[in-house]
C-alpha cells in the first residue's frame, strides 16, 4: 500500500465547528495534514483519502498544550463554505 501525506494551511475569519465536534474554534490560520493511499486501477491510478489532521494552537494561557484532531474532510469544506458565507467553491483557501 502507497501512501502520500500532504500538508496545507487554511484560514478562518470568523469561530467555526467542525462536524459533530460540541467545541466553537477561534478565527485563524491552521495547519492541516491529509493521508491519502494509492488506488490502482487497470488503466489509471488514484488518490483517496484515508485521514485528516487539523492541528489547534496552545490556547491563551496555557503555552504549548496544543491538540491535534483527526476531522472528517468533508466537515472542513463545510465549515470553509459557511466561514465564506456562501456555498461557492468548496476549498477556496486551502494553500498547498
């Protein structure tokens, strides 16, 4: 089995939830980490993803306490759309 992480960053301007996650995150720029495993077919080969990473920063006065979640990719283009306020392009700040 073929594996490929890839790592971008996205930005929030506004608090978001992410999924079935209770917890409101602030705006910011975050980190994230997507595991991808290789798919061969007869005539092609192809991608899919297997996990996603969002890494939180420390929160204000706590330094380095900071969390790593493993999110449903779906969730975070949802959570992009609503932050945009519209349901344009599903990634449109996702930077590679």
């Amino acid at each position: 089995m073929t594996l490929r992480t890839t790592k971008s960053t996205v930005t929030f301007e506004n608090f978001f939830v992410l999924g079935d996650f209770k917890e409101t995150f602030p705006p910011g720029t975050y980190e994230v980490e997507t595991d991808e495993e290789l798919l061969e077919g007869p005539s092609f080969s192809a991608y899919r993803r297997t996990k996603t990473l969002i890494y939180l920063p420390a929160e204000a006065g706590h330094p380095g306490s900071t969390r790593t979640l493993e999110i449903d990719y779906a969730a975070l283009d949802d959570a992009l759309r609503r932050d945009a306020g519209s349901g344009a392009a599903p990634n449109p700040r996702i930077a590679g």
